[in-house]
C-alpha cells in the first residue's frame, strides 16, 4: 500500500489519509462514484452456485477410467508428464472442435500441427526460433503451429504444487493462443497483453466445459478445484514493477489474469473476442507508474501507526454513508456470549473492532514458499481490518450479518474501498486522497480469498464464503464497479 506525498509526488512504502466525496448509493443512499472497469451483469447472486453451476468440492483431475489419447507427441519420453500433457491436449481440442464453430460463425477449428515434448535440463531442441535448453516453460509457436512444454521441470513443478490440473491450466492456456490466431481475434499489432487475457479467458470457457462434466478425459470441482486452477494464474501473474501492462512481456496481475479467466468461464469464447486494448485498459491495476517502487520499501509493516492510517482512511472513505464509524481497539474481545473472530472480530452491539495484531502481523507478512508461512502481505492484513469495517456499514442499514450475502457484500465493499485507491497515469480511474493501492497489494487479496482462512469474504461470525470463484468474483466486481453492485447483486 502505497501513498503520495502532496509535495514531491514520490511514492514511499506509508500509508497516508484518503478523501472521498463518495455516496454509498445502494447501501444507504445519496450519489455514488462508480469506479471505470468491465459492468458485470447484475442482479442475484449465490453462494451454492458458480456462475450457474452447483457449488462442489469433489475430485479434481483425470477422470478414473478415461481413454488415453494417440496423439503423436515429438521428443516424448512415454512418462507420466507427457501422458498427462497429451490427453489435455486431446480433450482441449475437442472442446475446441464443437464449440469454434458456434462461438465464430463460419469458421472450424483445426488442431496444432505439431506437438514436441522436451527436457529442459536436458540438450536443447531449436523450437521457434530458440533453443529449449534451460527454458522452462510452455509456449505455442505461431509460425510452426506447434505447441511445446518442458516435461522435465515446468509440468513436475506445476502437478506437485496445484495437482494435474495445473498442466491442464497451462496447455489450455496456450491452445488458446491458437484458437486467437484460427478466430482472428486478435492479430500481431496487438499487445502482448491483450493476447494473453485473450488466451486466460479462452481456458476459463474451457474449464467451464470440464466442471459441467463434459469433458472425456478431466473433471473440476467448482469448489476447491476451481480455486487451485485460479492459483495457477496467481502463480505464474507478472511480478509488479516487472512491466506495465503496454510493454512487450506484460501478462497480466494475478487480478487481471483472474478476471479473464472467470469472465471465459461465466460467459464464453464471445467474451473472450471482445477483450482487446481498450478493453484490458479499463480493467488493469498493471499500470507504469508503479515500477519505481523499491523492493526493499514493498511491505508495509502491520503496527499501530499504521492501523491509525487505515482506521482514518476507511472513516473517510465510508463517511458519505452516514454509518457510524466503529471504534478499533487491540485485543481480541468476545461480543456477549459470541466468540470473537480471529484475527479480527466485529460486535454489532457495541459497535467495536478488536484486533489480535500478533495474528494480522502474521498475515502482513511478504508470502513465503515455507509450508509453514501464513503470509500474505501487507494489504492482505489490513483488508481483514476492512471486512470488519464493512459489517458495521452493513449494520447501520439494518442488513443482516450472519447469513453468506453478508460474506460476498463484505468482500465486494473491501474490493471497492481498494478500487478507490487505485492510479493510474491515463486518467481512467479517480483515485481518492492520498493513499494508493498497488498492484501487489490487489494480488494479496486475490491470495487471500483463494485460501480458507481468511475474513475479506466471511460473515459476522467468521463464516466464509464456502466457494472460491464467488469470493474472488465479488471483490473484482467492488474493485471494478464500486460500491453500488455491493447491495444491487448481493442484497438481502
């Protein structure tokens, strides 16, 4: 979390006050400041649904039984990798085979022409141009129409960390380069981007395809399924300060990427041709003029000044509401005969915030591959903070607390106090005050709400929303739209 100094302008690692002229229309009334992004269609909403399809936490992965495909792979070594990777391929070309014609009237998807499979600690192929020694990686080469991964290092790594549907992620993702190129959706003017958010959304209509069990070969739980292929895309997001979303490297946030995959699998491949610069403009937090941050300045550490500078800016930014601002005090307190919630627990009857601040500084630590880690970062602290200052705005329209609306309103008015406090340096966004959001600290949260541990998307008593995709759904659209959806999609 990020400020600007009023005088020199130079972006240092504090928090600062924010000044909001807002309205929160919906929620209590008055005018309201909608926050420029991609409008998502409004109007219910469910947490025993994903985008239409029932909530479930089964088994994710090669369906028991399924066929092995015959796909002729190049350089294969016949392992348990390659198998996986060739019967992904196989069932995204299916897909792809009955839905291209639908989706772009007139046109019929041909399969790549070639697949290779190489080791990248291994001796090096020439693939497109380049030699694979030492690339882990997976990528679709348009002249040669081929498409290659490292079986040596990318899939292991990515089924030991996500499970086999990760490598079903990443050649989902790449065939989608290929139905751009076979659907003209996109041609080489445009950004790298673009092509990629294309291609995101591309694999999302194709997941949708597998969680409604249609898939020969694979299966999705829409539940901690979908989380896991939504955390490849955290995974591989671009590192903020890497490249602004202009430049020729850029793939997008985690948030970005996230985005598109969600709008793939809720509203198709049609979705997916309408992405274009514009379009990812709107909707980006991978601006510019976030590189000079300093690595060394990039975590804001959770201690009480700094609580002091969140407290005052969520007042501010919640004011025009006309709810009472709730006192913040230290040590988790019970609310009657109610156990508080850790690591921040709100009491609607005295109108109270108490915080175990040893458990948020656990949290607001810089995410770590140690097992052991509870980090998120910095913003992914104080966005506890925030949920909890959601509910009192909540109780003071006399909308219930304890049911799961409570929990997608919550995490959607977290989504829009952060959309507030986004800048970028084309003038598509109103920032208010002087507290800024990086992109970094909008990834946090997305982290965040994938894991099971977390209170951006929890009711008054802790009680999380049970389905990741409606989490991360709800605080993209209060980053995007603002706070107006908060109450219009997920009301009472």
């Amino acid at each position: 979390m990020v400020p600007v100094s009023t005088r020199s302008r130079r972006r240092k690692r504090i928090l600062a006050t924010a000044v909001s002229a807002l309205a929160c229309a919906a929620l209590i009334g008055g005018c309201s400041r909608p926050i420029s992004g991609t409008p998502t269609t409004l109007g219910g909403y469910s947490t025993t649904e994903v985008a239409g399809l029932p909530a479930t936490n089964g088994p994710s992965g090669p369906k028991e039984g399924a066929p092995s495909s015959s796909l002729p792979v190049e350089g294969t070594d016949n392992g348990a990798m390659d198998k996986l990777a060739r019967d992904a391929v196989a069932d995204i070309d299916e897909f792809w085979t009955k839905t291209f014609p639908k989706a772009f009237p007139g046109k019929r998807f041909e399969p790549v022409k070639r697949l290779v499979s190489y080791d990248s600690g291994g001796p090096g192929l020439q693939l497109c141009g380049q030699n694979t020694a030492g690339v882990v990686n997976a990528f679709y080469c348009p002249p040669e129409d081929s498409i290659a991964w490292d079986r040596g290092t990318l899939l292991p790594e990515l089924n030991n960390s996500f499970g086999p549907m990760a490598v079903v992620t990443v050649l989902a993702h790449e065939i989608g380069h290929a139905v751009q190129h076979r659907a003209s959706t996109a041609t080489s003017n445009d950004q790298v981007i673009v092509l990629e958010q294309q291609a995101d959304c591309f694999t999302g209509a194709y997941f949708r395809h597998v969680a409604e069990g249609s898939s020969k070969y694979f299966q999705v739980s829409t539940g901690q399924g979908l989380n896991e292929v939504m955390g490849v895309l955290n995974f591989i997001r671009d590192s903020p300060g890497d490249a602004d979303f202009r430049d020729g490297n850029a793939h997008g946030s985690a948030f970005d990427r996230v985005t598109a995959f969600q709008f793939g699998f809720s509203e198709g491949p049609q979705r997916c041709a309408k992405m274009d610069f514009n379009d990812v403009q709107r909707r980006t937090t991978l601006f510019q003029a976030w590189k000079p941050i300093q690595k060394e300045n990039a975590n804001l550490p959770v201690d009480q000044q700094s609580l002091d500078a969140v407290e005052k800016s969520l007042r501010t930014v919640f004011r025009d509401t006309g709810a009472e601002p709730p006192k913040i005090v230290a040590g988790l307190k019970p609310c009657g005969s109610e156990e508080a919630t850790s690591p921040a627990s709100y009491c609607p009857s005295t109108n109270t915030i108490s915080l175990d601040m040893a458990a948020l500084q656990k949290i607001g630590q810089p995410p770590s591959k140690n097992a052991d880690s509870t980090g998120y970062g910095d913003f992914a602290a104080y966005a506890q903070v925030a949920s909890r200052y959601a509910l009192s705005v909540q109780k003071a329209t006399g909308l219930p607390l304890d049911d799961e609306a409570a929990g997608l309103r919550t995490a959607c008015m977290v989504g829009s106090w952060s959309g507030l406090l986004v800048e970028d340096p084309f003038g598509q966004r109103n920032p208010v005050g002087s507290l800024r959001i990086a992109p970094d600290d909008i990834d946090e949260g997305v982290s965040a709400l994938l894991g099971e541990d977390s209170l951006i998307a929890a009711n008054v008593n802790g009680d999380q929303v049970p389905v990741g995709f409606a989490r991360v759904e709800a605080f993209r659209v209060g980053v995007q739209e603002g706070f107006a959806p908060c109450s219009t999609k997920y009301g009472a």
